[in-house]
C-alpha cells in the first residue's frame, strides 16, 4: 500500500513549465498514457483540468520535470481521493452560469484564459476553459472574446 502526501494543489497556475525544461525523456510512453487518462479523469475531476491541459502541451517532447508534475498531479488525487462531481436529485431546475477570466494569465504567451460552468440545480452539466485565440487589449475586449 503506497502513502498519499497531503498535496493542496494539483499545480500552481504561477508555475512556469516550459518544453525545453530539464532533461527530455527517452521513452515518453508512459508518460502520454499517464496523461490521457487524467484527461479523462478531469471529467469528474475539473480541479486537476487545468494542470492536466498545461501539462498535455509537452506530449511531443516530454521532459523529466514534467513527469515530476504528472507525478505532483497523481500524489495530489490520492490525498483527495473523495473529491468529485456528484449528481444528487434535484427539485431545482433552474440554471445559473458563472464565468471568469484570466486576462494574460499565462506569462509564457501572454494570452488570456476563460472559462465558465453550468448548473442545473445544484449539478454542474457543462464547463469549459480555454486560451483565447488572440492577445487582447484591454479586459473588456477579453470578456468579450
């Protein structure tokens, strides 16, 4: 039985990984088969989303320092091992949204993030985050792209 470090994040999102980091892996096998199955996991999981997309960014040209934060990511779910979307039964059917931005956010290419999420009730039944396709100006104008 393996122990489970108490991790409070899946991965700053101040931290800078970039792809020609550290030492780049002979055999990155591992380490795409790793990812792909907590990109299918952040379904359930969206508090490991964004690490598990940044780190998705290396898949061709992986290197040691980012199987270190693969790593960071699968010691993090086992200390969390109870977190999760649940779907509960619901009288509310009405729907809110909420949404953020993260105006140049990343400092590598300085273009911005948004995302949102949807709840009917209490369930959430739809979210997305994504890098927007161009650089803004000013806040306004990345709200509204």
């Amino acid at each position: 039985m393996t122990s489970c470090k108490s991790i409070n994040t899946p991965m700053s999102a101040s931290e800078l990984l970039i792809l020609s980091d550290g030492t780049h892996l002979t055999d990155a096998t591992r380490y795409r088969r790793v990812l792909d199955r907590l990109q299918y996991l952040s379904f359930t999981r969206p508090d490991i989303a964004y690490a598990v997309n940044k780190l998705s960014q290396f898949m061709q040209a992986p290197s040691d320092l980012h199987w270190k934060a693969v790593k960071h990511i699968l010691q993090y779910l086992c200390g969390t091992i109870h977190l999760g979307l649940r779907v509960t039964l619901i009288n509310d059917f009405n729907l809110h949204v909420y949404s953020d931005i993260d105006r140049g956010g990343d400092i590598t290419d300085r273009v911005s993030t948004s995302g949102y999420i949807l709840f009917l009730g209490h369930n959430p039944i739809s979210w997305s985050s994504k890098k927007q396709n161009t650089v803004s100006r000013s806040s306004t104008e990345s709200e509204y792209f």
